[in-house]
C-alpha cells in the first residue's frame, strides 16, 4: 500500500521472549506502564507536565517491541499530520508572537510518541484477546487498590517529601485517575455478564463516592449509561438519590457552579478554559494560536485573574486548559471545532455499538472492546478534565485508532484470499 511501510524486524531476539511478549504478564506491565507513567513521574518529580513521563513510556514501549513487532507505519497519514500542524503553525506565528522552541520541541515528541503507539497498536493487533482481557482485568484490579490506598491515605511522598493535597498515586490527583479508571471500567463492565457486571458498576459507584470526585462520578456515570440495562440505572439512581440525603453535597454543587460569582477553583478552571477558547478567537480570527501555544502569551480571562487571587499567585492549568476541547479549540481554531465534532460523532456510534455488546443485542466483536473502550472513554478528558496532548490516555486513544485501521487493513487484504479460495473451490 502507498501509504504504509512494513518493516521486519528482529534483533536477535530469542523465542522465548517472542512468547513472553504474548502473554498476560508482559501485557498488563507494558499497559500499566504506558497508562502510569507520565503522571508517575509527575508526581515523584513535581513536573506541571506529564510530557516528560510520556517521552520515557514512549521509549521504553519502543524499546520493548521493536525487536520483535513488525513495524508498519503509516507513512502518508503522518506526512499530512506534520504537514498540517506546520502549515497551521506557520500562519499563527504572524497574528501572534507564538514560541518556534516550544512547537519544534513539542512536534519531536509527538512524533515519538506516534511512532511508540505504532509497535503497540501492531503488538495489540497480534494479541489474542484472551490474553489482552485478562491483563485488562489485572489493571482494573490494581486501579481498584490504588484507589483503595488513597481513601485510606497511604501514599508514597514525592522527592521533596511532600505528598499532594488529593494524592492517589501514581497520579497526581483523583480527576487523573479518572481518565484511566473510565475506559478500563468501561471495558470490563462490556465483557462482563450477570452478577459480575454488577459487581464492577457497584465498585465504580463506591469509588467515585469514596473518592468525593466530580470526574471519577461522571466517568463512573458514564459507564453505567453504556452498560447497564435499563432496570439497574433506576436502580443505581435510586442508590445515589438515597446516598446524597445522608451526604454533604457542597462539593458537587460548588463545582456545578459556572456562575460569575464562582469561588470554586475546579469550576473556575473550566470557565477559564472557555474563556481561553474565546479570546484564542479574537486574537487569530478563528485561525488558532497553534500547535502547543495556548497562554504563550497572556489571555484574557477573568476566571484566571480569579485563581491568580484566591491561589496567592498561582496560575491553573492555563497550558492545558482545563479540558480537552478548550486545549484544541485554543490552539486550531476552527480546525479545532471540526475534530471536536469528529470526536463526537465516533465516540457516539461506537458508545452504541459497545452498549448493545454489553447487552447481548449484538455479537461482540470481542477485539474490538478494548480500543473501542479507550475512544469512548477518552470522552471525559475531551469534555470534563484533561492534561495536555501527553499522556498515557492520549498515548491509548492514538493505539486505540491505529488499531482499528489495522484491524480494517488487514481485513481488505484477506477480503480477495478468501474469494480466490472460494473460487478455486
């Protein structure tokens, strides 16, 4: 094909590692370090960013893989990607001062980690699903404990010996556990039958409500809506209902609260990022600031003066800007607006195609859960809370569509073997 390339690759690599890369164990240690690194070291070393921690996962994944995975890239599709983010950056720059240094930087680990999500999707194309759903399950298991250490506040102390406000290791607060918790919950309430999905979706609500996390709630809330029949949303709203009569809901509530008059730093936060979008529109005319740039230079926002305020100097989350959509619309404008839009319509049609697997009203394509899985769950970070384009969930979003064009590559090709047969037949 003309827009991909194949290349054979194994470094005199035993066989028995070729085996070991096939099995649960190594699945969910690759899995665990892609999804905990960038805020592991965000965490132990005080970064703002997770860039740094996703540079060294990427590394690390390549190093694992690539003597022994077939690497197919997609020469095309990544030829227009860094010819569009160049082009577009190159038209902002003169509307506004934009950092050459920080998109050059910026655009080289990018494409590391898009060369990174390639062995691993390749890899995961090759995986049994067997396989892949157990590692699957050992993870949510050990997000489970993860959480269960935080609500009991045993957390390991950063390098200055600090530990953080909402700590819950290896992430650095409860809404980045979320990003991950979401799509591996969702996935496991997928695959599960009867008593056992119940079980997930009562442990998802029990960890939401523990953790006291407006993100981990909406996740968990949106898992159950994809999940779970009818009869047990009544049933799990009822739950919740009775829970909040015997609950302090000043928490929830002050972080619903998008009114001027806001004290809240969460619900300040998100103003700020729409906000941010509108005055990315007025300096840029709807261009977009470009490819890593947002607050570059300083924005007018007065959520931001706001934090800048009650934090005493500090400023939140004015780089990622607060979620996803805020973050992409900032920087790409109207180009940003249209791949939000993509991102809904495909999240959507895959979310129904997860939830009529999970109630039996389809064959389950049971490859297809996981990747499936990780786009719909990366929903929470486009319209709730994100982190930036890197991180271990942006890292599985970019596996997760590499996979399913794989998937659909190699399908075409067998397409015309399994006629021939037919025909010689």
């Amino acid at each position: 094909m003309m827009n991909a390339i194949t290349i054979e690759s194994s470094v005199g690599t035993s066989t028995g590692y070729q085996r070991f890369i096939r099995t649960p164990l190594f699945a969910a240690l690759l899995l665990g370090i892609i999804l905990a690194t960038p805020s592991a070291a965000s965490y132990l070393f005080l970064t703002s960013s997770q860039a740094v921690g996703t540079a060294v996962m990427a590394a690390v994944a390549s190093l694992f893989l690539a003597p022994v995975v077939r690497f197919r890239i997609r020469v095309f599709a990544m030829v227009i990607l860094v010819a569009a983010i160049f082009g577009h950056f190159f038209v902002a720059r003169y509307m506004i001062p934009a950092s050459t240094g920080r998109f050059a930087s910026s655009l080289v680990l990018l494409l590391g980690v898009i060369l990174a999500a390639h062995f691993v999707a390749q890899w995961l194309v090759e995986l049994p699903d067997t396989v892949l759903q157990r590692a699957l399950h050992w993870l949510r298991i050990g997000m489970v404990l993860v959480a269960i250490l935080s609500i009991l506040h045993l957390e390991p102390r950063r390098f200055d010996l600090s530990v953080p406000e909402k700590a819950i290791f290896p992430f650095t607060e409860h809404s980045h556990f979320a990003l991950v918790f979401t799509p591996l919950l969702l996935d496991g309430c997928v695959r599960a039958r009867g008593w056992r999905r119940s079980v997930w979706l009562v442990v998802g609500l029990l960890i939401a409500l523990l953790l006291q996390n407006l993100t981990v709630l909406i996740g968990f809330a949106l898992v159950a809506l994809i999940t779970a029949p009818l009869w047990q949303i009544v049933i799990l709203m009822i739950v919740i209902a009775g829970a909040a009569l015997s609950m302090d809901l000043t928490y929830y509530l002050s972080r619903l609260d998008l009114s001027a008059d806001t004290t809240n730093l969460s619900a300040l936060v998100y103003i700020q990022g729409y906000e941010f979008m509108i005055d990315s529109f007025d300096l840029t005319s709807g261009w977009g600031m470009g490819f890593q740039q947002l607050s570059v230079i300083p924005m007018k926002s007065l959520a931001s003066n706001v934090i800048y305020a009650i934090t005493r100097g500090d400023s939140l989350n004015v780089y990622d800007g607060g979620f996803g959509v805020s973050k992409i619309v900032s920087e790409f404008g109207v180009f940003g607006i249209g791949m939000t839009l993509y991102f809904a319509v495909l999240a959507s049609r895959l979310a129904l195609r997860l939830r009529k697997a999970a109630l039996g009203k389809a064959a389950p394509n049971l490859s297809m859960i996981a990747p499936y899985s990780f786009i719909v769950g990366f929903a929470v970070e486009m319209f709730v809370r994100g982190v930036g384009y890197f991180s271990g969930t942006v890292f599985m979003l970019v596996v997760a569509y590499l996979f399913l064009e794989f998937r659909r590559d190699r399908t075409r090709l067998s397409a015309p073997v399994a006629q021939d047969r037919e025909q010689f037949a």
